[in-house]
C-alpha cells in the first residue's frame, strides 16, 4: 500500500517565500554563506538560468528563481527595490547579524533591542532582498510593548514593529 500524498510536501510550511533574483545562482551561494542555507533542490535551464531552486534555512524553506524579464518576472534591482521582507528569527542575532554583513550585505536598521522584545535589525542582501534577523530575548505582554513604545523618542526607526 503506497503513503498518501501530503497536500503540503515534507519540511514545508503553508507559507513558503519565493524569491526572485537576478543572478540566482550567485544568491543560493550568498545565502548559504550568509544565512548557512543548505540546497535542497536546483533546476537549471539549458543556458544556465536556474528556474526553481530550494533552500533551507534553519527550519524553513524557501525558493527561489532567476529573473525572467520577458515573463514580467522581475527581482528587486529591476524593480529597484521591494517592500516585502522575510524576517529571519536565528538564536544569536549578533553572530548572524555579522555573518550576514561579512558575506556582503548592507545594513538598513542596525542590530538592537527593540521595544517589542527582540534583538532586532534589518539588512538588504546584494540582490535586492531585504532582512529582519531577530533573536526574542524577552517575553512581553501587548500593553508593556505599548508602554515601551510610548517611550521612544518621536522619529526613531525603532518605534515600528
């Protein structure tokens, strides 16, 4: 008798990131440097292209392809930016925090404690992609986080979640 099919494969969750990256091939090294994502999965085109790719990363998937121009399918540096993140929860933000910077990425808010709780920064890689690493050093309730809040100075980047 056969194993019935899972209607969310193995390892995955019900919300996988799916990134698109000009140069995807130089991204999977860069996030396996950065972030130590392993490869799970690669398909290349005939000229080299990758059209799907998988990564894991701690416990997470994610995929990813190259850019397909003329398929409307376009990363980050053709759209000359992006508002979507992935937030990256990892058990010492420093270490990934610098890990991630060594490998070439670029700081957008620097690594601090963060009124909600977490070590908290964000970062953009050399593909457009923007990160949050987080490591949560302390439980809160939602009115001390409301509370904390209050107390940050008016314009610190830190006063938004």
């Amino acid at each position: 008798m056969s194993q019935a099919i899972r209607p969310i494969p193995e390892n995955f969750t019900s919300v996988t990131p799916y990134l698109t990256c000009e140069g995807a091939d130089k991204a999977l090294a860069f996030y396996q440097e950065a972030f130590g994502a392993v490869e799970v999965a690669r398909m290349a085109s005939p000229e080299g292209k990758i059209l799907h790719a998988e990564i894991r990363i701690g416990n997470a998937m994610i995929m990813l392809s190259d850019d397909f121009p003329e398929f409307n399918s376009l990363g980050p540096l053709a759209l000359k930016g992006s508002p979507v993140g992935v937030h990256l929860y990892v058990e010492d933000a420093d270490a990934a925090w610098h890990q991630a910077l060594a490998a070439g990425a670029t700081p957008l808010m620097p690594l601090a404690d963060a009124f909600w709780g977490d070590r908290f920064g964000m970062l953009v890689d050399p593909f457009g992609h923007r990160w949050s690493i987080a490591t949560h050093v302390r439980d809160m309730t939602p009115a001390q986080i409301e509370e904390a809040m209050k107390s940050m100075p008016a314009g610190c980047p830190d006063a938004q979640p």
